[in-house]
C-alpha cells in the first residue's frame, strides 16, 4: 500500500499506476483510498463490494461498542421503545 498527498496526486495522477492500493492524504488526514483495476474489469461490482465491505465493518464496530456499553442485553421492548422515541423526535423536527 502507498500514501501520497492530494497535492501530489493532483500534480501527477499517474503515481496512482505504481501500486495496487493507494491512500490519499490532504492535511495529514486520510481523505480517499484508490484501488487499481485491471482490463475488463467490472469497475460498479468493485465498487460496490467496497461499500459492503464498509457497511458491514460499521456493523462490526457498532455490534462492538454494544457489548461494551451493555446495551446488547437490553430487551427488545426497551428497544422498541427507544427506536418510538427517537421517530417521535424526528417528525417534531
């Protein structure tokens, strides 16, 4: 995996050829992960696969954090009434 700034990708495109994964940082921050693609290849099936893959890492995380905080025991009907709660707020807003 390679990092390179926005400023330099922004001056050479080109540097995104030389590796298979590359990180793009603006301001020492991460901002864009670029992935090479081959000939043929299904370049929508890749990128949804990405965004699977992070939706599925966001589930990992939050299942996660409920361990953690012990919310993950908390019985349905709390549950129920928590998701009624917040819906209530949404239409006053």
């Amino acid at each position: 995996m390679k990092t390179v700034s926005s400023r330099d990708l922004k001056n050479n495109p080109g540097i995104l050829a030389d590796s298979d994964v590359t990180v793009v940082y603006s301001r020492s921050k991460p901002m864009a992960v670029c992935v090479s693609v081959s000939e043929g290849e299904d370049v929508l099936s890749l990128a949804d696969a990405m965004l699977q893959m992070r939706a599925q890492r966001a589930l990992e995380l939050a299942r996660i954090m409920a361990r953690k905080s012990g919310v993950d025991k908390m019985p349905d009907r709390e549950i129920d009434a928590e998701i009624g709660s917040l819906r209530v707020a949404r239409r006053k807003d």
